[in-house]
C-alpha cells in the first residue's frame, strides 16, 4: 500500500496556490459555490502572472465538458477585461457528479522595454459542488496564467 502511494505522490506536483498538476499538464482547482440541478452558471476569472496584463481584444476560448453536464459547444470570442468574469452556462442533470473539464486559451503580455505577449492555454479538471437543493446556482474559480 505504501508502495502505491509513493507512486501516485511521485507523480502529481502539488503547487503553492493549492493547485493539484498531474502529470498530463491538466490542473485541478476547486470551484466555491454550489450547483443544483437544472441550469447553472460556472464562474471563471481570469488573471495575468504578476506584472502581465490580459490582452484585450485577443482571441478567447473556453471548452468544457463533464459527466452529467451540459455546457455550450465552445465559446469562441474577444478577450474584453471589462467584460470578465467569464459566466459559463451548464445545465447539471440530476445526480451528476462532476468533475467539469474546462479548458481555456487566451493571451496575456508582459511589459519591459518591448512589450511581449505570450498564450496560455490551461486543461482544467474543476471540482464542483453539485448537492444544491435548489436548481441552478453559481460556482466560482480563478485562473491565473503561468509566467514564462
């Protein structure tokens, strides 16, 4: 048993931020807020790495798919900062258990002498409470891109 665990240990670096990266590059996060069944909304701020910024008007993508979830095809957009928190809409079925697959691209910059702009592209593996009583609700996360 011991043995079994170092090895899934060994392959999952848990990061400072409370983040889980497993060896396939996907991160898990867990979501504040609570969904119930019937239509809900997932919450998604999106953060640049420090001393970055969001690139406005870059192309936005957002996937997402999940057991029991229904989520739109794919959002493709325009990246507006005034506009964020992005609001996913998903309609949960009854007795889903997560978790939700989401996966983002977008484009953040750095400033210095020459302004840099670098993508970001995040497989996300988001932990939700799905137990809500009530239909709907909200669920909350925040991605923070990776400096490079």
């Amino acid at each position: 048993m011991k043995a079994l665990l170092s090895i899934v240990l060994s392959s999952v670096l848990v990061l400072a931020s409370g983040a889980v990266m497993a060896d396939s590059d996907e991160t898990y996060v867990r979501a504040s807020g609570q969904l119930g069944p019937g239509r809900g909304t997932i919450i998604i701020d999106l953060a640049p790495p420090p001393g970055g910024e969001l690139t406005q008007d870059a192309p936005l993508v957002v996937e997402a798919r999940g057991d029991g979830l229904n989520f739109p095809e794919r959002i493709k957009t325009r990246l507006d900062p005034a506009q964020l928190p992005i609001r996913l809409p998903v309609d949960v079925a009854d007795g889903a258990l997560g978790p939700a697959h989401i996966e983002l691209s977008y484009y953040w910059c750095q400033d210095g002498k020459a302004k840099s702009c670098n993508p970001e592209r995040a497989r996300l593996t988001v932990g939700l409470r799905l137990d809500g009583d009530a239909p709907g609700g909200e669920a909350h996360f925040t991605h923070t891109a990776r400096a490079r």
